[in-house]
C-alpha cells in the first residue's frame, strides 16, 4: 500500500481532508504532529508522499508559512540533522510532495519550489492579495498542458475553491520567469469557466503573476497550489451541485479534487 | 536591545497601505497620499550580531519582497507623518510570540516562550502632512484600539520624524497580600464596597454572606484551618464570580410578579429558567421517550447540549452571546466570543469534541449611522468591522468553518451590539468505554490547568473602565484570543481524551479558575487548588487575581493519579503547558491555598446555593398602535429595488466571504451557492463524516423588530424562522415516529435590555420584564408544540449604554439556534431556481399582516398587524414539505421572511441565469401591498418540474398556490389581474442588492 504522511500541528487546519482524499484513493494515511518527526517517533523515509496541508501555521504570523519552513530548514531532529536535509534525500530518492494553500506558502519559504537551482533559496513568494482580504469562493483553474507532473496527469480543467488571504504570487526577477515558464512549472493558473487564462479579479483571487495558482519543480516530483482540491472530494461540495443534479449532470470523481489524489496513488502504485 | 525592522520594497505593491489609504479617503475624508506599512521587532535577548542578522534575514525578512533594517529605523523624507502602534503591557502579541519561537529553532536553543523576548510594532508612514488630531483618528478608526494598544502619532517637525520604539514590557512589584474585609458595617457602607471593589452583589447578597460569617460553625471551622472570622479578598471575590448574573443567572430565576394591566390577571412565576426554558425541556424530553426517541442525551447542566447524532458519535451544541466586551473592543470581543464557545465545546462531558463548524448572529447599529457619538461609543461600522475580523480570525485561524450567520441593523444596537456566536462538534459517544458525555470526578484526581497562562485579562471582565488602566500595568478591561494557542489546546484535547488520559474537564472563562473549580468541585464536593503553582504571564499578580482572571485559551483538565505521567508525556510532545495545581477531596470546602497558607475555605452548599432569589416585577400594558392609511405606490419595481438594497436584506457576500465555509470539505449547502454562487441560502448543511450522507442542517431565527409590536409574536416568530429554514432544506420535524434518530437541537439566547425596575434608572423596567416574560411563554408554547428541545442557552441582560446622560437600549431580542440531523445529503435542497419551465408556487397563506415590515420601515411606518404564528397550520404545512421531499418532487424551496413574498422570488432569481413570471391572483382577497409584501410566517418559494405537478398539488391541495414559471428572460415579471405592475431586470436587481456593507 503506498504511504501518505501528513503533517499537522500548530495550527495547521486541512488535514482530516486531506486524510480523507488519500483513503478513498486507496492510500495508507498517516496523520502526526510536526513534532513526531522533530522527536523520531516517525522516519520520512518510511513513506513515499510527504504531504503539508492547508491551515494557519503559526497564525500566519510574520508572514505565511515563515515560522513553520524555518522550523524545517533550521530546527535540528533528534538526529541531529534539519528536516530539510531529510527532505533532500526524500526527493533524491523519487519520492512525492504535496502542500496545499499553507502547505504551499510553506514550500515556497523553503524554496523547494521552483527551486530552479537546486539550492532551496526562495525564488518567488505569496504575498497579501491585491484585495488586501481574505476571501472563500470557487475558481477554475486550468492545468497547463505542458507541466510534467503526475499530481495533474489527465486533469484539464479543475472548480475548486480558494481560501487564502496571501496567495498572490509574485517571481524575484526576469531571470526566474523566463525559467520558470521555459521549463514548463506553471502547474496551475486561473481561468474562467472555459478554460481562458484570466487576471481578472474575482476569477484571478489574488492578483498572481501569470494568474498562477500552483507550481511545480524541475522533477515533477513536489507540487504546490493555493486552491483546495481536497475540499472538493464529493460532487456534493460544488456550489451549484444543486442545479446540475437537477439537469441530472452530476460531476464525476475524474473531474473533482479527488484525481489529483487518484493521480499521485495510481503512478507511484505502477 | 535590538530591533529589526522589515518593509516592503517599493518595487512591490503594499496592498495594506493601499487599502487604509483608501479607508481614510471614503470613510474620514482624510486624504493621506501613499502609506507605507511596516513592522518593528524589539528583541530583548542575548544575541550575537551576526545572529541577529541572520535571523533578521532569514527568519524575519521575505526574502523575495523584503528590505530589512538593524537597529535603525526606516526614514525618507517622502513621508511627512506617522503611526505606531504595539500593543500595551500584558496584552497578548501574538506575532511576538511567533518570532521568539522562530528565535529558538533557528539558535536551536530552548527559550521559554512564557517569557516575552520580541515586542512588535506596526510603523505606518504617511506621505501627507496630518495633524495629531487627524492620524489619532486614522489610528483609532482602523489600526488599533487605545484599549489595548499603544498609539504613537508623529507629524514632521524640522525636516524629522521623532520616532522611537515602543517596548510595553511589564513592570510590576511582586505583591502577594491577601486582604481582610470586614463585612460588620452598616447597609451604605456594604453598598459601597460592592461598588467600589465591582463586584456587582446586591445589598441582600452582601447581607447574605455577611451571615454566612457570622454563623458560629463557621467561625469554628475557619478557626481550625487559621483563618478568622473576617473573610479574604480572595472569598469576597469568589462570592462575585459565583454569584455573578453571568454564572448564576440570577434574573431567569428569580421569582417574578407579572401582572396583566389589561385584564389585571396577576400570576407569580418562580423562575423563567425553571418554568419556561428547563420546564419545556422536560416535558419534551417525556415526549420522546413516550415514542420510543432517545436522541436527547444531556440538557442545561453542563456546558453544552448533547444529542445523539450516530449509532456511536455524539453532536454537541452551543451558542453564547459576547456582546458587553465586543462593545468595548469588538475585535477581540468578537474573537475571545468563538473562541470561547469552542472551549464550551471542549469541555462538555468527557471533553475533546471535535469542533464541526461556527455560527455567528451579529446585531449592530447601521454602517451609515451619523447621531452625535457619545463619550466610549464607537461608531456601528467600526463595531462591525472589528467583529466581523474576530469572527473570520476565530474561526478560519482555527480551521472551523462557518457555516451560517445573520446581521441585523437597528438604531438601538447603535450602543451596544449584539454578538451571538455558536459552535457544533461531534464527540465519540465513549471514550474507553466511558460515557463521553458524563463528568466523572473521584477524590485524589488531580486538576489540570491546560493551555495558556495566567495575567491580568479581564479580571472582572468588562466591567472596568478605561480610566483605571495605568500605562505600566497591564490593561484588564478586555482579553485578546489567540486561535493559534486554542488550536493546540483542542488538538490536544482530542488526542488525550482518545488515549482515555482525561477524565472530565471544563472551561475557563467568566469567572477563570474560580468557576470552573468551584463547578467541577461540586461534582466530588471539595476541592484543594494551590495557587503558586498558577503559571502566570508576568509576576506581580495578587492571588485573588489569579484566581479570578479571565486569561484565554485555558481549560480545566481532570487526570486520574496514575495517568499523570503519560497525560504530561504528551502535552509536551505537543507543546502544550499543563500545570498540575490541585486535587479533589469530598471536604465539603473549596479549600485555595497560597504558599502553603489556606486563604480561601468556603462551604461548596452556601457558595453555589446561598445566593438569595432577587425579586422582581413585570406589567404588561397594551400598545395603542394602528395601520398606517393605504400606501399608494406608483412604481412597484421601485420598491423592490429599494428593499432589495435595504440594510436588513441586501446581500451580505462581502463578510460572507471572509469565513472560510469549506474548510474540513464537509459543507455542503452554503450561505451562497448556484450557478454563480451567488444566491443566498437557508439554513447551512454539512455532513458529519467525508464516508457518511448523514448531514445536519445549521439555522438561527431573530427577528426583533416584531417585539416593537408584540414580543410573544416576535418569540415565536424568530422560532419558526429557524424551524422553517432547516425544512426548506430538506429537514424535517422530530417525535413524528417511533425509533426516530432525527434529532433537534436548540439554544435560546437572550438578550434584552435593563428590565429591573427602578424608579429612577429603569422606570420602564416592568414593561421590559413582561416582555421577556411574553418572549418565554412563546418558547414554551413552540418547543412542546413541535418537540424541538431546548439544549442550552445564555441569557444576557443588561445590553444598554449609557453615556452624557443618555441611555440607547437594544431592543429585547431572542435567537434561536437550531440544528437538526438530516439522513441523506441527496435529500437536500437549495434555494435557487433550477430550470427554465419549472413551476413556483407560494406554500402557505398570506395574511394581512403587513406589522413591522420592511415594507412599512420604507415609508417610517410601524403598523399594528404583527405576523402572527398559527402553529397548528405551520406544522401541517411542513409535514407536507417533508411528504414533497420524500418523493424528490422540490427542485427549489426558499423561505419567505424579511421582506415578504416578492423579495423572497427575487432572492430565487439572483445569482441564477433565469428570470420568473408571476401572477398573484391565486394569493387570496388581500391588498396587493400584502400579497407581495406581508412578512406573515410559516411560508415558502417552491419551484417543481412541471411533470411532478399532479403529485404536487395532491399533496398540498390548497396549501399550494401557484405563481407562475421560471423563465429563461432575466427579468423578475408581476402580474396583478392579468396586468405588469413589475418588470425588473435581474442585473438591476442584482446591482441593488449587491451593496458593499
């Protein structure tokens, strides 16, 4: 069975659905607290997705995801080594990442994504959205034809919904936007209803350069997005199931949050 | 010290700068130029430079977005005024906290985050020239409040801007006195001292623990444990906390003589709680059983109501009101109100529910409000604004989501809103085998303060006054909630509970440890808490204090001896401080210590009994009032567009968006939805576990502005509304057979104005009481009616403000907060229109009853014909909605409420791509005014597939009355004898109803 660990604890908030997503994906779930790694209770390298899951790490104070990625990059393990230094090994090994809204925030602090250089330096940052407010409503994002990673494998066009009040992706400098769209990591960007990229506000949140919603890195192997797939496991969490029940046009499991999670089980299962 | 400063660079947008920039302009008129915003740390820690730097750099700077300054502060001549603000000592900062931790993993040393090491202050710089006048009004308006805050103005003088840092260390001599009081004086004198020391104990109480001192028994014990017969500061204090109206609610039992002016009936109730509220619940309870329905699991004497939700899950239900402190400061008023019901629901039975979702009533006075503000009020929108921002940070910081909500403006809230906030979780029905829903407690366990730690918060809750604030002391008058610290807490809680490690356990609150020791002590009847062993915030606090502080984020934990070590073992995995501080003895005494020395020895039977009843009196008179002449109205549309963009109906989508609804994925229909998501909904569903279609259905009925007419009417209205907004998604009634695991279950909660008579302060006080008595006789008579328990509740009762002389009274006002379970999600049902073609109809009748519309407050009106609840009717009609459901025969229900019959269509149209034609022939013989506008009760919008008509209209026969269809022409049409008197585009519609609040 593959093994999907999520991490939670201080203030993190989006664990029980994300537990939730990788059971009906036919995962073996595994939810602890930060520190049952920090401890040794638990060792990375048993498992083969490391997830971080939405929520407020530390309040979101400093900035999102600040306290908790310097906790990874800095606070040393029972072993004696950083978290990020497991982390390295994990992805050299192949394996799986997965941080959604806070967990994103968070890889990004870590400069895990893009990580265009291989050497963990933050390259872009979520910043407050242009709105200056947190909001809670559903967007469409489109997943980029070009992006190699199995999370999207056979995902067009995804609802979801957003809940963020720092999601606004900003790129350090030319350098890094030519490669980051030279290499395809663009994982997820805002559109409308049809698929049309757009930076119109509300469909474009947050005012993300290039509208985008979710990255990827050089391997393919971590990926990182704002919106959250794992609210949207069930037809019944779409805001208009009600009418297209009626038309008799329920959703399917292929077109919900939930592939991204079928996605990632069923290519490391093969 | 040293301090770091970051700040964005100017090649990037400051989005916070740029939103304040904008309130200044359209709310202050104040035009600012550019703002730059800013945040300073003060650390005031051993550090090497280099390190310093590096944390600057790495721990504290974005990387990306970021310049960062050391030990000097950020200048350019650009900016010509500023703004600091931090907060003052004691006060929680939790960014401060936040960067300590960040400290200590990046030096990889242990620092005790109990001491405060990193001081925050936000820096705003300002590019026009203002005056001191103009940025303190900057400042109080939008960053902070002097309550709790420190604010710093500066304008440029001689081409500087003199700032310095801010750093609201604590600085407090260690006092560790305890008081003695002598009780032997006269009346006045005793008067005075309650006064004096607030502790708001009436003559009849302070006589009564005058008595309890002199009882000879008394003294003999006292003697025996070495206290005298004069008691301790830390007793008298106690007495206030336990005897307050907030604990022991003194006014829902008092014994009340009502009397009917018109018909000079005289009754004597002894107790509104006893009779009315707890008096309905058992007879229901009876009910249930008598049908074999056994869903109603605990009631009243604990901190929450339990129902049984599954076969082995338990759903646990709360709703409070926070209204005094969220008037003072509404941020955090709000905030410590979520966080506080959470805690409610944490500590029920067992403890360590899992928090399901919030709800939230807010009352406030209207955004555009412009009377002369008095001397401590604020204005409405600010008390919206910051109350809104503490329930968004209380709920989405704690990744609960809210699922439904209301706000009411009146001019009456003006001085006082009113802050209703509600929590639901769902707690396993045994933990080990132990019922989860008792609180066990057995002599030797021991007593477990969890969480945060011990200051000066809210000692005597909101009751102090801004002027007794010291500038070095910490400030008292209101707590500051930080979610992130309750997240622990609570992920704690449901962890230990599980491994079976906590026994029983409860909140601090009102009252801090003093209640919940003096509650839970009853259990075993004694207690012994040792007060040094407290954890305190700062060092300097009496005991007394640190009894009676009302600090956040706490809960009372009962461990059994032997799993003492395990229970700590895993609170320090966690990160969560425990403190073992006591244990429970069958003494008959709440029995505190200090250092060894008994300073508190009180016999449990007289502290939680020996309140005298207070006695008070009610006289109902009848209103002389009348229906205004026939309004003539020339052009309907206009009136549509105008309500639609009233206050009391217009959309609410700019707060609703600031909850995060979805977190958890278990929302299911909520606040907007349909094809843009926009339409507003009924009653929020969610389901109760990702693998199950069971679903609960969340509501709250208010509506106060019928109380101005009848305040029965207005009781039992806000009753039905909350009923019939979780039938018109799909629920449905309880007790109607046997076997039955269809629970409801409600909280009522008062709040109402002064209503103790007094010649002087409160001549109407009889007026006010007989309509609170009025609000609970509706209670009754609809909760046994239906079978819908009352569970919990809270009554407030002092909601006036008073200032220069002038008192603004809320109007007397109940919410009831229903859930009710739901078996299939499929069953459910939304509001919108779902297909061109579909049928409407009107379920239920219209009455003229056109009283306390919104129709009628267009033109200032009042009216006399108040919408009346025919229970009777009501209930058939919404048997025969669920009879329409079973079969899937509803595409759409809306209920008809604020507004009448014609906003609720328009409320079925907006945020869809459809229109309706509608005629109101089939209304009856009313006015047309009434037909389209009357707010009568029990009614709802119904759109079917035109193929279900026949089995439709069998089932409701005249109960159903038919409107018309759903077009696909975007345009909502009327038609009165066959003749337009509305043509309304739905953009228009929508562009009256989208108002930004």
């Amino acid at each position: 069975m593959i093994k999907s660990l999520i991490l939670t604890g201080f203030g993190i908030n989006c664990e029980t659905e994300m537990g939730a997503a990788y059971k009906n994906a036919g995962a073996e779930v595994t939810i602890i607290h930060f520190n049952e790694i920090l401890n040794g209770t638990y060792n990375l390298h048993d498992f083969d997705i490391l997830n971080f899951p939405g929520g407020f790490s530390f309040g979101d104070d400093i900035a999102s995801g600040k306290v908790m990625s310097n906790k990874v990059k800095y606070k040393k393990m029972q072993s004696g080594k950083t978290f990020i230094e497991e982390i390295d090994k994990f992805i050299k090994d192949g394996k799986y990442i997965l941080g959604i809204c806070n967990g994103f925030q968070i890889l990004v602090q870590l400069g895990l994504l893009p990580n265009l250089k291989n050497d963990y330096e933050p390259e872009v940052a979520l910043v407050a959205n242009n709105s200056n407010k947190y909001e809670d409503r559903w967007v469409y994002c489109k997943v980029n034809s070009k992006v190699k990673t199995p999370f999207l494998k056979n995902i067009d066009l995804l609802p979801v919904p957003v809940r963020h009040g720092e999601g606004k992706l900003v790129i350090k400098d030319d350098t890094t936007r030519k490669q980051i769209l030279d290499n395809n990591l663009i994982a997820l960007q805002y559109s409308d209803k049809q698929g049309n990229i757009t930076d119109e506000y509300p469909k474009n949140p947050n005012g993300a350069e290039f509208s985008i919603a979710g990255l990827t890195d050089p391997t393919g192997q971590i990926l990182g997005l704002m919106p959250h797939p794992e609210a949207f496991l069930s037809f019944y969490n779409h805001p208009n199931w009600a009418k297209l029940k009626q038309e008799g046009k329920e959703i399917k499991r292929e077109n919900t949050g939930q592939a991204i999670f079928d996605n990632i089980i069923k290519h490391i299962e093969r | 010290m040293n301090s770091i400063q970051t700040h964005i660079k100017p090649e990037y947008k400051d989005t916070k700068g740029i939103s304040i920039q904008n309130k200044c302009k359209e709310q202050l008129q104040i035009e600012t130029g550019e703002i730059k915003t800013s945040k300073l740390y003060t650390v005031d820690y051993e550090i090497t430079d280099d390190n310093l730097i590096k944390f600057a750099e790495n721990c504290l700077k974005n990387k990306i977005t970021d310049e960062v300054l050391i030990n000097k502060v950020y200048e350019n001549i650009k900016y010509n005024s500023l703004i600091a603000v931090a907060q003052l000592p004691g006060v929680t900062d939790d960014i401060g906290v936040s960067a300590q931790m960040a400290l200590a993993d990046f030096l990889n040393r242990e620092i005790d985050i109990n001491v405060q090491h990193i001081f925050t202050q936000d820096i705003f710089y300002i590019e026009n020239k203002l005056s001191e006048n103009e940025l303190m009004l900057i400042a109080k308006s939008f960053l902070g409040n002097p309550l709790i805050n420190h604010i710093q103005v500066i304008t440029k003088e001689n081409k500087k801007l003199n700032f310095t840092p801010y750093v609201p260390k604590v600085e407090m001599q260690v006092d560790e006195t305890v008081e003695l009081i002598n009780l032997d004086i006269s009346d006045d004198e005793l008067i005075k001292l309650s006064e004096n020391k607030i502790l708001a104990l009436s003559l009849e109480e302070m006589k009564a623990i005058r008595n309890y001192f002199k009882d000879e028994k008394v003294i003999a014990e006292r003697k025996k444990v070495g206290l005298s017969e004069k008691l301790t500061d830390i007793e008298l204090e106690v007495f206030a906390q336990t005897w307050s109206e907030h604990c022991k609610h003194k006014e829902f039992n008092a014994e009340i003589i009502y009397e009917d002016k018109e018909t000079g009936e005289k009754k004597i109730i002894n107790s509104l709680f006893k009779t009315y509220i707890k008096g309905s619940t058992d007879i229901i309870q009876k009910h249930l059983k008598n049908n074999d329905n056994h869903w109603l699991i605990k009631v009243f004497d604990d901190n929450a109501g339990t129902v049984r939700a599954t076969k082995n899950k338990l759903f646990v239900w709360k709703v409070e009101t926070h209204n005094s402190p969220s008037a003072l400061d509404p941020y955090g008023g709000a905030i410590t109100g979520i966080l506080g019901v959470n805690r409610d629901i944490m500590g029920t039975g067992i403890g360590g529910a899992e928090l399901l979702f919030n709800t939230n009533v807010l009352c406030f006075g209207p955004p555009n409000y412009d009377k002369k503000l008095l001397k401590g009020q604020l204005h409405p929108r600010r008390i919206m604004e910051g109350v809104v921002n503490g329930i968004e940070d209380g709920g989405n910081k704690s990744g609960i989501p809210t699922v439904n909500g209301s706000v009411v403006f009146d001019d009456r809230f003006a001085g006082k809103p009113l802050v209703f906030c509600g929590t639901g979780g769902i707690m396993p029905d045994n933990y080990l085998g132990r019922n989860a829903w008792e609180k066990p407690i057995d002599i030797n366990d021991r007593i477990i303060m969890a969480g945060g730690r011990v200051g000066k918060d809210g000692i005597h809750g909101a009751t102090f006054s801004s002027t007794e604030i010291n500038e070095k002391s910490p400030q008292s008058a209101v707590q500051i909630g930080s979610p992130i610290t309750q997240k622990k807490l609570s992920d704690f809680m449901i962890v230990a509970a599980k491994k079976g490690l906590i026994k029983s356990s409860t909140d601090n609150g009102a009252g801090g440890l003093s209640s919940s020791v003096g509650e839970l002590a009853e259990i075993t009847n004694g207690a012994v808490v040792n007060l040094e062993k407290v954890p305190l915030k700062y060092s300097g606090l009496k005991p007394w204090e640190i009894f009676v502080s009302e600090s956040q984020e706490r809960m009372t934990i009962v461990v059994e001896p032997q799993n003492i070590d395990v229970f700590f073992e895993l609170a320090e995995n966690m990160e969560l401080e425990v403190t073992d501080i006591g244990y429970f003895t069958n003494s008959g005494y709440l029995d505190i210590r200090f250092k060894g020395k008994i300073i508190h020895y009180i016999d449990l039977d007289f502290l939680h009994n020996g309140v005298p009843q207070k006695k008070m009196q009610a006289e109902l008179k009848s209103l002389q009032l009348s229906e205004p002449e026939n309004i003539k109205i020339e052009d309907y549309e206009d009136v549509l567009l105008k309500l639609l963009s009233s206050q009391n109906i217009s959309s609410r989508e700019n707060i609703i968006r600031k909850y995060d609804h979805e977190v958890k994925g278990k929302s299911i229909i909520k606040p907007l939805m349909g094809e843009k998501g926009t339409s507003p909904q009924d009653a929020g569903v969610m389901r109760l576990a990702h693998d199950s279609f069971e679903v609960i259905a969340v509501s709250n009925g208010i509506m106060p502005k019928f109380g101005d007419i009848d305040a029965y009417e207005m009781s039992a209205g806000a009753f039905d509304e909350a009923v019939r907004q979780i039938i018109a998604v799909g629920g449905t009634l309880p007790n109607t057979k046997k076997n039955d695991d269809t629970f409801w279950t409600v909280n009522d909660n008062f709040s109402v104005p002064d209503s103790l008579y007094h010649p002087e302060n409160n001549p109407d006080g009889k007026e006010k009481l007989a309509k609170l008595v009025q609000m609970c006789e509706a209670l009754y008579d609809m909760s046994t009616f239906y079978d819908i328990p009352m569970t919990s509740g809270k009554d407030s009762m002092k909601n006036d403000f008073k200032a220069e002389g002038v008192k603004i009274s809320v109007p007397p006002t109940i919410v009831y907060s229903m859930v009710s379970k739901i078996k299939d999600i499929r069953n459910t049902i939304t509001s919108d229109f779902k297909a061109e073609g579909d049928l409407i109809y009107q379920i239920g009748k219209t009455y003229d009853e056109l009283g306390a519309s919104e129709f009628y407050k267009l033109y200032g009106e009042l009216g006399a014909n108040v919408p009346k609840v025919r229970k009777e009717e009501a209930k058939d009609t919404y048997l025969k909605m669920m009879q329409a459901n079973e079969q899937n025969l509803i595409a759409s229900a809306h209920d008809i409420s604020d507004g009448g019959m014609l906003i609720a269509l328009a409320e079925c149209i907006i945020g869809t791509k459809f229109g309706a034609k509608v005629m109101t022939n089939n209304l009856g013989n009313l006015s047309i005014n009434a037909k389209l506008f009357a707010e009568s009760h029990s009614r709802f919008i119904v759109s079917i597939k035109p193929k279900n008509k026949e089995k439709f209209e069998n089932i409701f026969k005249e109960k159903a009355q038919y409107l018309g269809k759903v077009t696909n022409k975007n345009k909502l049409e009327i038609f009165e004898n066959e003749v337009v008197i509305i043509e309304s585009d739905l953009a228009n519609m929508e562009n009256a109803w989208n108002v930004e609040l």
